[in-house]
C-alpha cells in the first residue's frame, strides 16, 4: 500500500476569518472616527457661529498725542536694553496701550483682526476674541469662536507667550478640553527678524502683570521662564505614554486573540486526524 500523508489538511476558512476579523476592526475604527467627527462638530456648533463678531476700531486722528508718547516710551525701553546691558528697565503698558500697539505695529498685523483687549485683572488680559475654525472636513464651511478670552502672559524663549486660559461665550459653555487644546499665541518668531523689536526681545528676561498694567522688563541675572511650566510638561508627558499604552494593549490583545485563534484551529485539525487514522 501506498504510505498515506496523516498531515491535517488547511482549511481555507481561517485565513478569511482572520480577514474578516481584521476588516470589523477596521470598519469599527472607521465608524468610531466619524462617530467622533460628527459629535465633534455638534459640540463646537454649540458655542461657535456661521460670522465673526465686529471687534472696536481705535482712531488715530485727535489722539496723536497719546500715540506719540507712547511710542516715545518704547523707544527709550530700547534704548535702554542695548546702550545699558547691566541696570534694570521696563516698560509698562495698558489696555488701551496693548490695543494702540495692536493696531498700529506692523509685524503685529496679523493679530490686530482678531483681538481687543478689554482689561487687565486678576494677573490675565481680558480681550474679547474672535478665531475662525474649520468646520467638518470636506464641508467647506468656517466656524467663528466669538468670545471673551483671559490671557496669561509669559516670557520664554525669546518670545511673548500668552496662554488661552479661560473662553467665555455668551449664553453657551466652552468644555475645557476644547480650551486646553487651544495652542499658545507666541510673538517672537516672526519679531526676531524685525530690526526694532529683535534687540527688545534679545534683552528682556521678564514679561508679567502688575495690577492693570503689563510690564515688560530686563533685570540683570534674572533667567527667562521656560517655555512650558513642568507641570504642563508632565502633562503632555503623561498623555503619551498613555496613547502607548493603549497602543501596546490592542496590538497585544490582538497577537494573543489570533495566536488563541490558530493554537485552537490546529488542535481541531489534529484531532479529526487522530479520529480518522483510528
């Protein structure tokens, strides 16, 4: 007689099987993201609008004194920063200051549509605000955040940094997760290569509030603050580690599913032989 091949035969089912499982996990993602798009977006409608909101215009013309000053005031903070390298010196400003900057400072330009500043309270500017979004995508449609934000300056790194602390819409609530996604307004970049403000922000080593007023300064031997607290450092720190996490689990779980899967197919098969060849 001919030797007869006991191998167990390959059924051809579990290779669809695992292709099966692997297209449910991929329609179940794919289902979670819109799902999450779609609540996304009906959350922002919430507290966003289809318009921006007209912010206040400040007029040159019958305040050409004010302006004047002030811009006398800035230049001798310059001065003072390069010809003087080892005494202390600032700048103080107010709201109406900030706005006058705002909109006459030409590497600020960008910023001058979408910021009023109100006042200055509780170691925070209070500007009302308004910050196009981009709706759902492939809608082709914008979003406007109109609100009142309080800023918390900061200098670090050679930069202006104002952090969005809280939102404030009227007649609706901004979550928080939507405000701590908001980035930092950072001025620096962009002055580094201006020749007026470049030397400013080389020299300073504080930016901070002090009643109404914010107060621009260079006091020899103090050190900058960095440019993310430790604490906000731990945080981010602490969400990735969270998302590798996460990550390792499914693809674990998903190794020892399928290994679970062929160990139990291949017992099967064995088994049926062993019934046959007896």
């Amino acid at each position: 007689m001919p030797p007869q091949n006991n191998a167990p035969s390959r059924s051809p089912f579990a290779g669809c099987t695992i292709l099966l499982i692997l297209a449910g996990v991929a329609l179940f993602l794919i289902g979670a993201s819109l799902y999450s798009l779609f609540k996304q977006d009906k959350e922002i409608s919430r507290f966003t609008t289809d318009h921006a909101m007209t912010l206040p215009s400040l007029a040159i013309e019958g305040h050409e004194a004010e302006y004047n000053d002030l811009y006398a005031r800035m230049q001798v903070f310059r001065n003072d920063l390069i010809a003087k390298p080892d005494e202390k010196t600032q700048l103080i400003l107010s709201a109406n200051e900030l706005n006058i900057i705002l909109a006459t400072a030409a590497p600020l330009k960008g910023y001058k549509p979408y910021f009023h500043i109100k006042e200055i309270r509780d170691a925070r500017i209070i500007a009302d605000h308004t910050r196009p979004m981009n709706g759902m995508p492939g809608s082709g449609t914008t979003r406007h955040l109109n609100a009142t934000v309080a800023l918390r300056p900061v200098f670090a790194e050679k930069q202006l940094v104002f952090h969005v602390d809280t939102v404030t819409v009227p007649n609706a609530t901004v979550p928080q997760e939507f405000i701590s996604q908001i980035p930092p307004y950072r001025l620096g970049m962009e002055l580094q290569k201006d020749p007026i403000f470049s030397p400013v922000l080389n020299a300073m080593t504080a930016m901070e509030i002090e009643g109404d007023h914010l107060v621009l300064r260079r006091t020899p031997g103090e050190l900058p603050n960095p440019l993310a607290s430790k604490k906000e450092i731990d945080s981010g720190f602490h969400r990735i580690v969270r998302v590798l996490v996460i990550g390792f689990l499914c693809i674990a779980g998903l190794g020892i599913f399928f290994s679970l899967r062929i160990k139990a197919k291949r017992e099967g098969d064995n088994a049926n032989a062993n019934h046959t060849d007896s």
